[in-house]
C-alpha cells in the first residue's frame, strides 16, 4: 500500500464528512478541490490538525469491538506527524504514556506519526499494546509471563533484550523505521503505572503476586483516514476490569489463574458442575476491581461500561447515525447475559475513519 | 406457503443427501423419480420413515443455536403423521413428556405430526415450548410468573383458562387445527416433572420459592424436510443449567431473581464494582445444577457442554462436513470467556433440513 497513490475517493468521502460534522469548516468544494491538488502532485496529502482530530476520534467512533465509545469526543490527539526517527518516536510513546497515566487519572489518548507516503513509509511500534509483559519459555516447555508474548519476547532476546526472567518484565519497545531498521528501548519505570492486585476479603489473595499495567495502549493498528494510512498511532483508553480479570490473567492461554484461585478458595475442583471457574472468576474481577479504586486508578466495569454503551447507541442513533458494533466483541466475557448489552443485535458494517489490523 | 407445491429441488437435494449419507439405501435416482412423480401428482409427496427420522436428526445436526449437538444421532423420532385432530396432538403430546421425561432419565425426543401439504395446512401447537410458566400482570402492572408469557396467559384467559395466579402455573396447550379451531388443554400432572430449587449450602435458599420444569420441548418450530413443512414438531433435549440459572430466572425480563438472591447473600448492591450480580449468579446456577442432580433429572453445565460441543465440531469436520454455528448462541450466558467455544470463530452458513422459525 505504500507505494499506491492515495484514493482520491476516499480522500473526497472524508472531507466531506468532516464538513458535514463541522459546520463551521464551511463548505467542503475548495478544500475538495486543494486535496485533489495535492493527490495529482504528490500521490498524498496532508490534513490539517482538525481533520486528523477529527479523524482519529471518528475512528474510535467506528471502532465496533468497543465497548468504551461513550466518551469518543474527548479523545486527545497529539500530533507528532514530524518526528520520524526511531528515537523520536521511542521518546514520544513515552511521553504519551506519561500523559495519558495522568498518575491514575487516565486520560484517552492517541498520539500521530506520519503517515504511510508513496515510497515513505512511516515509522511502525513492532509491540501489540506499549505495555505488555515478557513470557518465556524454559527447556521443559513451562511458560514464565505472559504465554501470548513469548514469540515477541523470543525475538527481543535475540536483538539483544535481557529479561529478569520473572512474571511480570515489561517488554521493551521495538520500533521500526524505514531509514534505521529497528530500535529497542526499555520504558522507564516512571512511565509504567502497576498495580498489585489484592483481595477486599482475602488476605492470601495477594500471594498470588499478580499485578497489572494500569494503561492498556494498542500500538499495531493503523489509523485510516480518507484514504490516508498512519501505521504508528498508539492510542489508549482506561481498563475495563473484565479485560484483565476475566481475559488477561484468566484465560487457560494466558495467566490461567483460574486454577490458583479456586485452590485457595477451597473450591471442588473435581467436577465441573461445583462452578468453581466460575466463582473464582468472580473473585479474581472483584480483586482487579478493588485493586485498581484503591490505587487510585480509573477503571471500569462491565456492568456500567454495558448500560454506557446503551447510553452511546441511542445517542447515535439521535444523532441519525449507525453505530456499528460486533457483538461477539461487545458483551462481556463474564456474566454476558446479565448486561443490558447481551439482549439485541447490532449494525456490524465497517466504516472509515477506521482502526484497522493490517499486520 | 400452504398452497404452494413442494419444491422439486429442495426434495431432490434432500434424497440425494440421504442416500449419500445411507449407503445401504442405495441409488437414489428411482426414489428421486419416485418424488418427482408424487409432486407433479399431488404437489406434495411422503417421507419414508427412515427419510423423516434422518431429516429430523440432521435438523438438530444443523440447528447452528445449538451447543448440545454431540448426540444428534440418538434422536428418538416419534412418526405421528396419522394424527390430524386438535385431541390427537394434544394426546401425543402428553405421551411424548412421559417418554421423553422418563423420571427423570431424559431422552432426546420429537414428535411429527402431519406436514402442510396443499390446501390442507397441518396442525399447529401455539406455545413456545410444550411447558411453561404463565405469566399475570395486575392492575398496577405487577407481575406474577413468568414475563415472557404475559401476552400468552391474557390470550388462553379470553379462551377460558382459568390459571391460579402463582409464580409456577403450567401454561395449557394450545392446539390449533385448520378444520377444529382451536382447543386449550392442561398438561396432566404427572406428565410434567418439575424440580425445586435448593442450594447445596446455603438453606435459605429454598424459601425464595423457586422451581423449573425439567424438560425443555420447544413446540414453536417447523422442522423443513426436503421442502416439506412440518410446523407441528415439538422435541426436547435435557436442560443446559445455565438456560435456567442464567437466563429464565435471571434475566431481569423474565424471573429477575439476581436481586433477591443477592440480598440473602449480604451482597452489597448499592454499586455494580462490588459485582454482586456476578455473584449471585453463580450462586443461582450453582443450585440450580445441584438441584436437578439431587431430583435424579439430567442436566449438563456449561463447561462440560462446551467441551462437548468441540468435540462434535472436530467429529463433523472429520467426517467432511460444515458444522454450522451461532457465535453469539453457542458461548453460554455465564462466563463466557471462561469456555473454550469463546475462543473462535465458526462459519455460520444455514443449511436444511432445519428447525426454522415460520411464525
Ligand atoms: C475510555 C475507555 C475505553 C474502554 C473502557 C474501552 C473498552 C474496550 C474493550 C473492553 C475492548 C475489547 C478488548 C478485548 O476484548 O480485547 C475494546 C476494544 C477496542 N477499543 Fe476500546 N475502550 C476504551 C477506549 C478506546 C479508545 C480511546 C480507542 C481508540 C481511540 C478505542 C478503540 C478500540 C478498538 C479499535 C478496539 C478493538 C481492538 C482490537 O481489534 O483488538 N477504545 N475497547
Ligand atoms: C440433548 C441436550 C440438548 C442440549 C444440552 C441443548 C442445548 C441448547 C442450548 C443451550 C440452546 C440455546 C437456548 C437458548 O439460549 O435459548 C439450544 C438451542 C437450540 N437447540 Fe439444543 N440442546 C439439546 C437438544 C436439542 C435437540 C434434541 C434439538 C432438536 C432435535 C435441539 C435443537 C435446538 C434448536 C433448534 C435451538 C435454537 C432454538 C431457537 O432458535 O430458539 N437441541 N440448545
């Protein structure tokens, strides 16, 4: 894709969009026309400040496996579309990270660096989320860390990445730039905001050393906006806590905790027909929950995230707009039929400016 | 669709298949000249008996909603095709809860009454499912019973029903024939097993009252066979625990009984972060399972059903065939994340025969 010209369509569709959502941008003609200008000289062009605001926060709007979108205009958009080096972009990924922990008052965030351009692409972050934890295999097969990150963590260590071998490494960053190859680089401790999980009830629960990153950043989509590819723009949002109590540190391929949890609980774990993977889970979110409110860290739940989402569609809808959306992705990974969200279909379509998975 | 021939094709791709599937059977090109005889005669044509037990079995093969298709093949097929008055089928109908339910033994069953045929439509029974709860709205808009058959309960109430105003009050059948109008039977007694709710812990639990039915026989679809109709159908598998402890007496459209159960924890429900729904919920299906395992009555959890279904998925792609599926239906209501059928996608293609949804 990098080497084709921009799709002038696509490029039109969105301006006019932006227009039509914009009032006071006026009319869409001379802007139309100054982009098709461009296109013919240049193979691309470049929106202005407003339109990638814009853009990126549409984008958010289209996103159908979110069920955060309530709050998609107060987005923030930080505009690094000058900074190309690998350094630059390393420097800049942590920045936003500190911006966006806001020492626990998180703020949605997503931070721009250029786009792809014909014959330049733009710089990439080779990581899934900025923050995620180190997994390693040892000779007999057992897995330390996270299992989902143990071919990326293979491939760090052998750019050179020494891990301290333990549960919880935060991975570094590796980013790639046409120019320099690849850097990787550690985040500074100061740019990663934890939090040890505990029990409100349960004292041993927290010997079972679990901890979570309070800012879950994806940094492997690319934002499309008319017609335009930025590869690099991590953005973030706040956890819901059924990510990591009921997915990140429950799922048998991942953290698989389940099995500790239920131990110390007592729970007969002979028969599936005890529930006990159920209560545990139930603990487990409890303890994520509790943990994150008495660190101080935004956080929500999916209970309340679910009657948003409901709040969102119909404002949508108000606003005479579909609000697309993937159930699958939507209703909760536990206790689906109790959220307002289980019970209805959704428009699934796909529209632009987009999120995408192009890797 | 009453007055229409049968569709050759439909009947002609139904034959093949059941040769294909039925070497014994042999070539199917005389039985396909058969039909095709029968349908220019008569714009209908008959199923064997071992045609019509097939197409009800690979129905259930091919019911993509379904977790609990592992056993399609032990279908037991009562052929009542004889039996066109409103008393008949309530008769069968009765006689097939005996069978099925077999104190508690249950077995996977259907009954088939006679197809719409051309100008002589076939019987019909108007309940959702051959046992349900009536449902009775007050004059303030309260309800007691079952929510869902509120409309239902008025309906059988303006034909004569007299119900006696509890939460549990078996609905009547009603039988709905082209010739006899209609007719409103009660189910006797001892033909339907129903199971009270205790919990394995906690004694209070037995003072809220609740109870369910054993046998799920869901009577509202049409079984479509080789272009035949049969809109008179009912078949029961045995309950999945979730079904009842999930979503009949929790959804807060139907049963709503997370508050109750929640306050008889000590649950704090002044804010969803304590999750008390979550908690309650497993507490509600916990009994539930206990419940009809104490009565003797089959039923499956939800972790052994996934399993289950995994593996009626990796037997069909063996056997080169599609085995189509509902995402959203097939991960249970509770704990979704948490069962393996969570963690892919399926092709969700409809094919026939099928149990459809005519009304
Ligand atoms: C503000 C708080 C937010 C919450 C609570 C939230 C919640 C969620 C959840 C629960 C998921 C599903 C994650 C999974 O199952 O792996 C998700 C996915 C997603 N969200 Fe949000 N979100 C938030 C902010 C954002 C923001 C700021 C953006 C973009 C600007 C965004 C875009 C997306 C996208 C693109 C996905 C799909 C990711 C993928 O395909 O892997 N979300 N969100
Ligand atoms: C043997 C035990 C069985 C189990 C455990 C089972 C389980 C389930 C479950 C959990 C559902 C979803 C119900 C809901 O969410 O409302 C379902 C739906 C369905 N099942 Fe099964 N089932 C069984 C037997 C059968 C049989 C014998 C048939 C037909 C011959 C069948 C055909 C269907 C169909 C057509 C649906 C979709 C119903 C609709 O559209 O409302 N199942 N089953």
């Amino acid at each position: 894709t990098v080497d084709r010209a921009i799709d002038l369509r696509e490029a039109e569709r969105f301006v006019r969009l932006f227009h039509e959502e914009n009032p006071a941008a006026g009319d869409p003609r001379p802007r139309v026309r100054e982009v098709a200008g461009e296109i013919a000289r240049h193979g691309t062009y470049t929106h202005t400040y407003e339109e990638l605001q814009f853009g990126a926060r549409v984008a958010w709007r289209n996103s159908n496996r979110c069920i955060g979108r309530l709050y998609w205009r107060s987005l923030k958009v930080r505009d690094r579309r000058q900074v190309r080096s690998a350094e630059g972009v390393a420097i800049e990924c942590v920045a936003h990270l500190r911006e966006a922990t806001g020492e626990g008052r998180i703020r949605p965030t997503i931070t721009v660096f250029p786009p792809d351009a014909p014959g330049a692409p733009g710089p990439r972050v080779l990581n899934e989320q900025l923050i995620r934890y180190a997994g390693y295999r040892d000779a007999d097969g057992a897995i330390t860390g996270d299992p989902r990150y143990v071919d990326f963590t293979k491939r760090v260590r052998a750019h050179g990445w020494r891990g301290a071998g333990g549960r919880f490494d935060v991975l570094p960053l590796v980013v790639q730039t046409a120019e320099g190859g690849r850097l990787l680089c550690n985040l500074p401790g100061d740019a990663v905001l934890e939090v040890p999980i505990v029990h409100p009830e349960y004292r041993w629960f927290e010997e079972l050393g679990l901890r979570w990153h309070a800012v879950p950043a994806i940094s492997n989509l690319c934002l499309e906006i008319g017609g335009l590819c930025y590869p690099c723009a991590p953005f973030n949002g706040w956890y819901m806590g059924a990510e990591i109590g009921a997915r990140n540190l429950a799922d048998v391929t991942r953290y698989d905790q389940l099995p500790a949890v239920a131990e110390r609980l007592g729970l007969d774990t002979s028969t599936e027909r005890s529930l006990w993977r159920d209560h545990a889970l139930v603990e487990l979110n409890v303890a994520v929950l509790h943990s994150f409110e008495r660190a101080g860290v935004t956080m929500t739940d999916h209970h309340t995230e679910s009657a948003r989402f409901l709040t969102h569609l119909a404002r949508e809808e108000k606003a005479g707009r579909v609000c697309p959306a993937d159930w699958s992705w939507i209703v909760p990974p536990i206790s689906g039929g109790v959220t307002p969200v289980f019970h209805r279909y959704y428009d699934n379509r796909a529209l632009t400016p987009a999120y995408v998975h192009h890797r």
